[in-house]
C-alpha cells in the first residue's frame, strides 16, 4: 500500500519530510510540542484540582501526563491495565518476545507521538513489512501459487502492473500536490486541495474509488482483486473497501503507511513510561509522577457519569465498585461507543446530534494470534532453492499476513494478523483451534517447514471485537461519516456550548482524524488538554497557541446537516 517504500517514483519527490500533518485540521501538534514556552498554564488558584480522566491508554496517559505538568490533579480510572490498545503481552521468561496484541508498528511521520517516545529514550527500529528493507523476503500467495521476493523488483509483472495502477489512481486525486503541500506545511494550499476532495469524495467507498478510477477502470477486475489481497505496503486492504475513501486517503498523504518503526520492549512501555516519568511540573514537587499521584494505581473503571447534583457546574464518577467523587472536569479516553453500552452516562452532558455520531461510529474488528518460537529460524537457506526457508507472507488463505518478529533475539512469529470479515472468522474459535488452522494454511504455502517444532510455549491471541473495554479495534468511517467525524473532533472547543454540556471532554484515536493510529490519540489528548486549561481559566502562551486558539482558522471543512 505504500507509496514511495516498495517504487520511489522522482514525480512524487517532496521537498521535506512528510509528517501527519492532517490535512482536516492541520495544526502543527510536534511544533506546539515542541516550543520551549510549553502548553500553556493554569490560574495558580486552580493547582491541585482534580480532573477525571476516563481510559488509561495513550490517550489518557499523555492528557494526563500534561495536565500534572500544568499543575492539575489527573485522576485516572482504568478497567483493565494501562496501555489500552498499546498492550505488549510477554511470552514468558526474562528475555521472551513480546506479542504486540495492539499497535505494533509506528510510522516516522508520527511526529508528535514520537515527541514522546524520544522523551521516554525508547528504542526503535524499522518494523519488518512486507517488501521493506527489514523484511529478509516475502512470500505473495494467491490461488495457490508462491511468489518469492526479497524486494520489489523481484515481483513479478502483474503483480508490478498492479501497484502501478494504485499510483496512477492516487495521481488522479492530486497526490504529489497534498504531499507537498503537507510538506511544506502550506496550509491554505492544503486546505483548499483536501476541502475540494471531501465535497467529491465524502459518500464514496474505497472499493468505488477503485472501480470509478480511470487507472484501474482501464485494468482488470483481477487487478482490484489482487490489490484488496495484497496491497503494497502493510498488506491487503480489501478488508477496508467498504470504508470511506477519504479514511484511506488521510493515511496515503500523510505517510501513515510508510517507513514503520518497532519499539523494542514493546509498544506497552509508552504509555506506561508516561505514567512513571517524573517530568518538571507547576505546583507538584521534583519527582511527582501519575504513579505517585494515585497512590501506585489507578482507580476502577467508570460506571456512571453525570453532572454533581450538590454543584452543577462539577461532575460525579462512580466506578465499578460504587464508590462515587466529585470532579470540576472529565476527560474520556475510552471507545465511545462505551458511553452508551457500559457507561451509564447522563444523557443532557451531550448533544442529541453528537450521540448521534457516537453512535454511527463504525469500529473495524481485528484478531491476532502470536506463538513463540525457539530461535529466527526463517533465516536458514534452503540449499536447494537457495531461499529463505520462510518468508514474511501475505495470503488468500484464512491467515492473510503472517509476521516473522525478532527483538534482540527473542523471536516470535504473528501467525495471522486480520481486520472486520477476516477477523470474524476468527471469533467463536479457542487459541488452540486457532494455531492449528494457521498452521494447516502455512504448511500449504511452506510444505517442507515444521514450523510446528519450533513453537515454545503457550499461543497468545485476541480478538479486540469480544474484550467488553474496546468492541473493536479502531474506528473507521464508512461513507457519509464525515459530518460525524467532525462533531466529535471538534467538541473539545466549547465555547458555543450551553453551561451544562461544558467542561466533559472527549479523546483518544476514534475522536481523531486518523482512527487506528496512535497519533491520533496523542493529538486528541492535546486538544482536550487545551479544552481543560480553558475550563478552568487558563491560556495557551502567547507565542505557542494551541489547537483551540487557531480553530477558527484551521476548523474542518463544515458540510450543512439541514434541508
């Protein structure tokens, strides 16, 4: 799916680095990260006070984490464990592989998420996807018949002949022009390229964008077939073609696809580093962390929120337990569409039109299932052929992409990595029945490999879909959302609001732009933290404003929702 990693193309040639500039809202979220006036502040009256943050995934923890910079008291209510969908589960032992049962790979362009992981010190390397220079080989297997490669030129010609009609489809809608313009953070050019895609491309599918291209219009049915088997880049996007085109659009021009980065240790650590760093903050003493403020632990997850009935300008959280605080204001983190099926949430604190969107949210299921093996012995040569004995591999088959991973030398191999119908398949079968399938379909594609007799210990899977916390894995809109999306991206600027729907605040990757994507939660956060200094009387400062400041100037197009 890539667009410069598998064919550099010169036409395509940007003058500097592509970052998840988002071309909705195109707010510099790694400049304002980076500006030494800091975020802003709060009145000195304020330190101390508390302010509930639903969900400790990254979301929650950055929003927190920059709250207590501020001088805020986060209090954190988590259901399960920090990390959310950042969750690296160990195999076991001291020096085991992780399975990265969530985000695994981070793209460079990801600039204000690695604002955090450089803060951190966490380590990365290229995460090896198909085709990549940190992928040995790969293995492409359609209808029963192996492709072997170790790069690009290696495929063969339909296959090429494929990804040149994904080029020459992004080229129809203007893409060497929106890379440039992100680019080179030429926002009014970017802003008038992006609007005019989403007054043409707002109801149309990914499958329909495809059909209707004139590049593979002029091709095959197969060539849209193969694409939706295999893409170019991470793997097949056929599970996607019922999404809306502007979703996948948002990841191409932003570089989301492109140059991904593993965290050694494990993605986990992001979040949960946050949650132990002892930054410098206003008011807290040297050496504070969210750690430290919670006494070790988060409170419980969240049962009930609804407006104080002894102060209605204030907030009651009651978690699971039925113990019941007081909060001035609320940050949710959380998959929205838990406000309505396991949060007992006052309907007055929302708009019937933003319970709307929250509702038509459209979450993708997605399933894992990862054993451990005793070394990478993917890389022994097969004598006869000359070839990697196993390769990274995208099929038809149940599988659909399997993963050869390796941190330090701890190797583990994902055996099948699947999104929506894929990953339905999945569901309703144990761990055990699971391997056994996955391994039947690679023995068909690898006849002469005993993968088998490498696995050491028990499988780790998920199915994100069945975990009552999540219900999904990430959100994608499906046509028509885009008035959706808006509403809830944009409910962190409250001014137009009536007193009693102020002060509670929405974040995390299904609120952003660009669901699935941990960017998308880090800049979210931001915008609710500027939501919360507002609230409580403060400011950005004034050479650094923030995401609210400028969204006059930078607010996603608005489409009319009346007659």
């Amino acid at each position: 799916m890539t667009t410069g990693q598998t064919t550099p193309d010169p036409a395509h040639t940007v003058p500097a680095p592509v970052t998840m500039l988002g071309p909705d809202f195109p707010f510099g979220y790694d400049e304002h990260l980076a500006h030494p006036d800091g975020l802003g502040s709060v009145p000195t009256e304020h330190h101390g006070r508390e302010v509930a943050i639903i969900g400790g995934g990254l979301s929650g923890m950055v929003t927190a984490y920059e709250l207590m910079r501020l001088g805020l008291k986060p209090v954190v209510y988590e259901a399960d464990q920090i990390g959310g969908r950042l969750r690296s589960q160990p195999f076991g032992g001291a020096h085991g592989p992780i399975a990265e049962l969530g985000g695994m790979r981070f793209p460079l362009s990801s600039r204000a998420l690695f604002h955090y992981i450089d803060r951190l010190g966490l380590r990365t390397s290229p995460f090896p996807n198909p085709l990549s220079e940190a992928t040995p080989s790969t293995v492409v297997e359609l209808g029963g018949e192996s492709f072997y490669a170790r790069g690009y030129d290696d495929l063969p010609a339909f296959l090429k002949d494929v990804a040149d009609a994904w080029h020459e489809a992004l080229g129809e809608v203007g893409f060497a022009d929106m890379q440039r313009a992100i680019a080179e953070r030429d926002v009014p050019r970017l802003k008038e390229l992006w609007n005019e895609l989403v007054l043409t491309l707002d109801e149309e599918t990914f499958s329909g964008f495809l059909a209707n291209s004139k590049a593979f219009g002029s091709r095959s049915f197969r060539h849209r077939e193969v694409f939706g088997q295999v893409g170019f880049g991470t793997g097949g996007w056929d599970t996607d073609f019922p999404n809306s085109m502007l979703e996948i659009l948002r990841v191409i021009f932003t570089n989301a696809d492109e140059d991904h980065q593993m965290i050694h240790g494990g993605a986990q650590q992001l979040p949960v580093g946050l949650w132990q760093d002892a930054p410098d903050c206003a008011y807290w003493p040297a050496g504070t962390t969210l750690e430290s403020l919670h006494g070790g632990s988060p409170l419980p997850g969240v049962a009930r929120i609804a407006r104080d009935p002894a102060d209605d300008e204030r907030f009651e959280v009651t978690d699971r337990w039925g113990s019941t605080r007081s909060y001035d204001a609320v940050v949710v983190t959380c998959q929205v569409w838990l406000l309505s099926a396991r949060i007992d949430v006052d309907e007055s604190l929302f708009s019937p039109d933003l319970w709307m969107a929250m509702e038509r949210t459209h979450y993708m299921q997605s399933s894992k299932t990862f054993v451990r093996v005793d070394r990478p012995f993917w890389k022994d040569v097969d004598p006869q052929t000359g070839r990697d004995v196993m390769s990274m591999t995208l099929t038809d088959r149940l599988n659909r992409a399997t993963y050869l991973l390796e941190d330090d030398g701890a190797a583990s191999i994902c055996l099948s990595y699947t999104w929506n119908d894929d990953a339905l398949k999945w569901l309703a079968l144990p761990v055990e029945e699971r391997v056994r399938l996955q391994l039947h379909s690679l023995r068909k594609i690898y006849p002469g490999v005993d993968i088998a007799s490498h696995i050491v210990g028990d499988p780790i899977t998920v199915s994100w879909e069945s975990d009552p916390n999540f219900m999904g894995a990430f959100k994608a809109n499906l046509p028509g959302h885009y008035r959706y999306q808006r509403r809830l991206f944009s409910h962190f600027v409250q001014d137009d609001l009536p007193a009693h729907r102020r002060g509670i605040f929405l974040a995390g990757d299904d609120i952003s732009w660009t669901a699935g994507w941990a960017e998308g939660a880090v800049t979210t956060a931001l915008n609710a933290v500027w939501g919360v200094v507002r609230h409580f009387g403060g400011a950005s400062a004034p050479a650094n404003p923030g995401p609210g400041d400028v969204f006059a100037d930078l607010a996603p197009l608005a489409l009319p929702d009346g007659l």
